[in-house]
C-alpha cells in the first residue's frame, strides 16, 4: 500500500504519497481539476520551460544576494535534470485549470525543491531547509513565472515545427521534380482551365507552405519578451531591484534564446498578444495544409468514376462492406488536425479577450490550446510526408488524355482567332462531341500546322511571344 506524508498550506493538511516529488498545493490541483485529461507531464518542453525559468530566477536571486552559493547550486542541479527529462511523471495535474496557473507554478516550486532536499540528505516535505515557496519561488510570482515559461515551450516547440514543416515542403518539391513533365489539365472552379504540369501544382504546394516557415519565425519571436520580475501585476513588488534585467539576461544564457525583459512589466503581465499572433500562424498553415488535402483527395478520387490522376500510398481497406475500396485515410487525417486547429485558435481568441485589468487569468486554457495545436500539426506534417507525399504517383496517361480532350484549351486560340470565334468553338465542340482541333480545321480558322504549335500542350505552360 502507498505511504503517505502530510503537508499543510493555507487550506490545511492534506495527504501526499510519501514517495512524490510534488508536494500539498499539487495534491489539491489533482483532485480539483479533473478535466482534459491531458496534463503537464504531456508537454516535456513546458517541464523544460518551467526549470529554465527556475534556473534562471535562482541564479538571479543568488548574484542578487539573496541565495546561498550552496543552495542555488543545488537548484541548479535540479533544474537541469528537469531539463534532461527526468522527473516529468511528478507533473500529474491537468492542463486546464483555475487559478491562472498557479498550480502549474507550485508544482515545479515543490518538485524542484523536494529534489533539492534528497540531494541535501533530507526528508520530501522537510521544508524548512528548501522551500518551494521561500527558496524555488524567490522573487517571483506566478504572474511573472508562469507565462514566462510558456514562452520558453512554444520556443522550443515552434522550432521543432518549422523543422516538420521544412521536411513536407521538401517532400513536396522532389515532387513536383519527378512530375515535371506530366502534362494535366489545371482547374477553376472545378471546371477545365488550361494546361499545366503536374510538376508546377506540386511545387506550387512547396511554395505556398514555404511561406509560413517566416511566418511562425516571426510571431515566434515576439515570445522572447518576458515579463520576470513582475512578480504580481508588474509593479515588482518582492523583487529586487536589478532583478527584471538580470533574469531576463540568465534566462537567455541557458535557453540559447534572444531572452529581453519587456519595457513595461504591468502592460506585459496581462498582455497574451504573442499567443494570439503565433495562434493566428498556425491557423494560416492549416487552411494551407487543408486545402492541399483537399485536392489529393480529388486528383486520387475513383479510381473509375474520378480524377483519377494520382495514386496514393494505400494504408489500409476503405470499407467494411466494400470488397476493394481504398480510402486516402492520410489527407482525411490531416485535414481534421487542421480543423482541430481552427477551434483551438478561436479558443485562443476568446481567452486573450477575457484578461481583465491586470492579469489574464485564462492563460492555462490558452497555452494548452497553442501547444495543442503545436503538437497535432508537427505530428500531421511528419504523417502526411512519411505516409502519403513520398509515395504519391501520376497516372500520366490519364492526364495527358484529358488535356487532348479538353474544351479548355480553347483558350490557347484566344489571341489568334478572338474571343467570340473561340467562344462559339468551344460551345459547338461542347454540344457536339466534336473536338476543339476538328471544328477549327474543318472551319478553315487556321491551318493545321499553325495550330499544332498553338495547341500543342507545352506551348501553353508559360507566357511567349505572339
């Protein structure tokens, strides 16, 4: 049976398993806040976040005065192996919750000092000689500690993203390489346009996700603006002076970040502007991502009765009462992440718009939302390239055909017979069966060589000379 140790706070004594790193204010959290299911131990870079912050508000204290070298030294200690991986089972408590993050706060203050205490040869909960709140939380609220390690996450997380996202873009382009010479129709509307290669639709996704790479870079940057020694609106109550700048300076040396204090720390302590700019990034990458989906879906579909002018990796069988139907599964995945991440970034807007006065107490639900979707769009773009992009092909016939076949390349005919004679061929070719090369030879608009060079397909790929 489990042991237990009591521990006390402002509520009273509560039991703790004797075994538990964390201590009676995550104790409470555990059994108030039994909601997403989802909890901190979930997102290893918000444990990274939290003990670099630690780190950083230690060595701080300590340069400050207010540490002992011994003390700090063991914080330190702790802190980078919260920072390795280790300990992260002792962050048991769910990712939404009330209190603006406070339980969040408390639990890496107990955890690191309770491991600051085995290393002292000390008992778990012997607080008198390393306190979570008068030694781990020094100079700090959670105001101040708790965004900032929020930042210190998405940091990392957004870098590890932008690496996914770079990988799909270059799955892409190999692409649109090996298709380079399949000539299709391309579409508006649903409906025949022009010809173009395969090659161009398929670099033309690399393209229009390339652009997101500065986009996510950029409003990630706006997270390196912090707001320690705040403390608890801003005003910088309970902290030394110096303290805002130098911890802003330590915090950059052990995350590797551009880490700069903000300019105003009672604008910066409610302000969730970041979030909701990055949130904004990542809703663009999705749309993006979606509606890439969409059209593999499209240009696989049948393969009888559509498209039918790529094949996609089969993954599993399509039906249960269908003997052969093959489904594209992976799109279909994809695009639910990105509809998952559409919610969360609504999610996002409204919790920055409930900050009232000087603190947004909505921020655990935000950051859970944004980190949500970190982590289901990085796990989408390795899905989608692993298990669909390197393993599409193209039905080179079945394209090359239905631009023979098409009405649309009519259009190639505009600047040389006009566009009421290309009109009236394309509706009689419509109604008639008749192809679009017949009905010009047999009217006797333009000759046939003439008109091989127009309609031939790979004069009509990019502009020329008329």
């Amino acid at each position: 049976m489990e042991n237990f140790r009591n521990e006390s706070d402002l509520l009273g004594t509560l039991q703790v398993p004797a075994s538990a790193y964390y201590g009676v204010q995550t104790q409470r959290a555990i059994e108030n806040f039994k909601i997403s299911g989802q909890y901190l131990s979930s997102y290893p870079h918000f444990i990274k976040g939290l003990a670099m912050v630690k780190k950083a508000a230690a060595k701080t204290n300590y340069e400050l005065g207010l540490l002992e070298q011994s003390l700090y030294e063991k914080i330190a200690q702790s802190c980078d192996e919260l920072m390795e991986g280790k300990y992260h089972q002792e962050f048991p408590i769910d990712m939404i919750q009330g209190g603006a993050g406070t339980s969040v706060n408390m639990n890496a203050n107990e955890v690191i000092a309770n491991i600051v205490l085995e290393k002292l040869g000390k008992n778990k909960g012997d607080y008198q000689f390393c306190s979570p709140n008068d030694h781990i939380n020094l100079s700090q609220s959670t105001n101040d500690a708790y965004p900032t390690a929020i930042k210190m996450a998405m940091l990392q997380m957004n870098k590890e993203l932008v690496e996914k996202l770079k990988k799909t873009i270059a799955a892409f382009r190999q692409k649109g390489i090996e298709f380079n010479d399949v000539i299709k129709m391309g579409r508006t509307q649903l409906q025949d346009a022009v010809p173009m290669t395969m090659g161009q639709e398929f670099e033309a996704y690399a393209a229009t996700l390339e652009e997101d790479i500065s986009k996510l870079n950029n409003n990630a940057h706006l997270f390196v603006e912090i707001n320690m020694g705040a403390t608890a609106i801003g005003t910088g109550i309970n902290a030394p002076v110096g303290y805002a700048k130098l911890c802003a300076k330590n915090l950059a040396q052990f995350s590797g970040y551009p880490i700069v204090s903000a300019p105003n720390l009672v604008e910066a302590t409610p302000d969730t502007g970041s979030y909701v700019i990055y949130s904004s990034a990542m809703k663009r990458l999705a749309v993006k991502l979606s509606k890439i989906c969409n059209d593999l879906r499209l240009l696989s579909s049948g393969p009888r009765a559509g498209f039918f002018e790529i094949n996609l990796p089969p993954m599993q069988p399509g039906s249960s009462i269908m003997p052969g139907k093959v489904n594209p599964v992976i799109p279909e995945v994809v695009n639910q992440v990105c509809y998952k991440v559409f919610g969360n970034d609504l999610t996002v807007t409204f919790a920055a718009e409930a900050g009232q006065l000087q603190l947004n107490v909505m921020e655990p639900v935000l950051s859970h939302a944004i980190m949500e979707s970190m982590n289901f769009l990085g796990n989408a773009l390795d899905t989608l390239r692993e298990k669909c992009i390197v393993g599409i092909t193209a039905n080179k016939e079945i394209c090359l055909n239905m631009v023979k076949h098409s009405i649309g390349i009519v259009t190639a005919l505009n600047p040389y017979i006009g566009y009421k004679n290309s009109t009236e061929i394309a509706k009689e070719a419509l109604a008639s069966g008749n192809s679009v090369y017949n009905l010009v030879l047999e009217k006797g608009i333009l000759s046939q060589e003439k008109l091989d060079e127009i309609l031939d397909p790979k004069n009509m790929l990019k502009p020329h000379q008329f």
